[in-house]
C-alpha cells in the first residue's frame, strides 16, 4: 500500500530526543573541524601506498555515516536494495538531487563491496588540499564549461573504472526547486550509451525537508533511498527519448512515497 505523499514544509520526525541531539551536536562542534583535516590529510601521505584507494573509500564511507549520526539522521533502505546496490556491476548511478545531504546519505547506505565515485566540477579542485583529497577518493574531474570537454573526460573515465566501480550522476544537475523531480539534462544516457553501461536509478525521499534550500543546520529525521531495476538505454531511440523514459521511471517511484 503507498502512501500519502508528505506535504512540503511538514516537519520531520526527530530520530532522538532532543538532550540528545543536543549532546550530538555539541561533539560534532568540537571534534569535527579535526575528524575533517585527518581525512582531507590523508592522502597527502599516504596516496603512493598500495591498497591506499580500497581502504581510503571505507575510511570516507565512515565519516559520512558517522557524521549523519552525529546530526541525528538515519538512512532507511530495504535489505533487498541494499542487496542489489551491492551486486550492481558495470552501470552508471543516477539519483535525484534534494539537498546537499544526498552524497553523504548515499554514501551511508552503499555495501563495502560496491564501489561509487562522484564527478567534481573542476572549480572545487581548485585548492591543492581538496585537489589531493578528491583524487584519493577517485573523484572524476570536471571542467562544466566546455560541455563537449566534460562529455569526452567523463566517458573516458567511466571507461577505465572496473565494473564493480560506478561514478554517480545528479541528472537534475542541481538541487530540485519543485516538489516533484527536475527536467534531466542528457549526460547520464550520453555517457551509458557510449560506454555500454546501463543505469542504475536512486530515488531519495524527504532530504530536502531536513535540509531545505538555503539552510545551513540540518534537522533531524529519515531520509528514504529505493534503488529501481537497471535501466538499458534504446539505441533505436534517441537521446531524448530515453531521457525522458528515465526520468518518468524515476518520477512514478518519487511520486509513489
């Protein structure tokens, strides 16, 4: 049975008492600025070392889940998704974009054993620290002004990742304004048709309800992922079309909760 569709603006339910969430907050104040830098320092040291990529990604997972914690946020996600986006191979990752909560949320949810990378417009890489860091983390690079250029460097990249490994697209390319899904731009099915990947769709409910547009303090709540089945683009089709095929999969699943 669905359910009624929650209202925008509702209030979310808080997942701990409020002394809690207090504490929580408070820890997160003090320790967090210095949880950040020995991540961000990290591969500063220790880039070169063999294996650094496979245990650094678990390190990053971590912190994200703990993080979430700390803010009194919990993922919710069936066993039976979480069992197929840890058996996902040689796909691409596409997933609504609702706030800036949705990587970290993600990330919590996704098995060890599925890896996922995400692409970084190339001004963040700007700063040798952050440049360092997102290249520890396999961040795939991005210079959006030249929509050609990003094209060829993030096909290629898809390209050279093992399939075990999938790079994550916000097809909406920015946080919906609406309550609904936004129109989809084409990068997502460009770069599965020209690598033969398919897409592998994420739905993730009420991120924007803990972190709205324009707030900095997130509240606390559950934040909803449901993983849908593989999407095969119709190369008999054309580009639009299975974008716009995409997308109404993808809004029938939002639309549902």
């Amino acid at each position: 049975m669905k359910n009624a569709q929650v209202p925008l603006g509702t209030p979310p339910l808080a997942t701990d008492p409020f002394s809690l969430r207090i504490v929580k907050r408070a820890v997160l104040v003090l320790i967090g600025p210095f949880y950040f830098l020995v991540v961000a320092f990290v591969p500063l040291l220790m880039s070169r070392r063999a294996g650094f990529r496979g245990w650094y990604w678990r390190i990053v997972k971590r912190a994200c889940s703990r993080l979430l914690w700390l803010l009194s946020i919990r993922t919710e996600i069936s066993d039976e998704d979480q069992q197929t986006l840890g058996d996902d191979t040689n796909s691409i990752i596409v997933i609504n974009h609702r706030s800036h909560l949705d990587g970290f949320v993600l990330m919590d949810v996704v098995p060890d054993r599925k890896w996922i990378t995400f692409a970084a417009k190339k001004e963040l890489c700007d700063a040798a620290l952050l440049r360092c860091g997102f290249s520890g983390a396999g961040l795939v690079e991005v210079d959006r002004k030249s929509g050609k250029l990003a094209m060829e460097t993030l096909t290629a990249a898809v390209r050279a990742m093992p399939t075990r490994r999938s790079v994550v697209l916000f097809p909406e390319g920015t946080r919906a304004r609406t309550q609904s899904l936004g129109a989809f731009k084409a990068g997502a099915v460009v770069v599965a048709r020209e690598t033969g990947r398919a897409i592998r769709p994420i739905v993730i409910h009420d991120s924007d309800r803990l972190l709205a547009r324009g707030e900095i303090i997130p509240k606390s709540g559950t934040i909803k992922i449901e993983v849908l089945p593989l999407f095969s683009c119709q190369l008999n089709d054309t580009v639009d079309e299975d974008v716009a095929r995409l997308r109404a999969s993808m809004i029938e699943v939002f639309n549902s909760k």
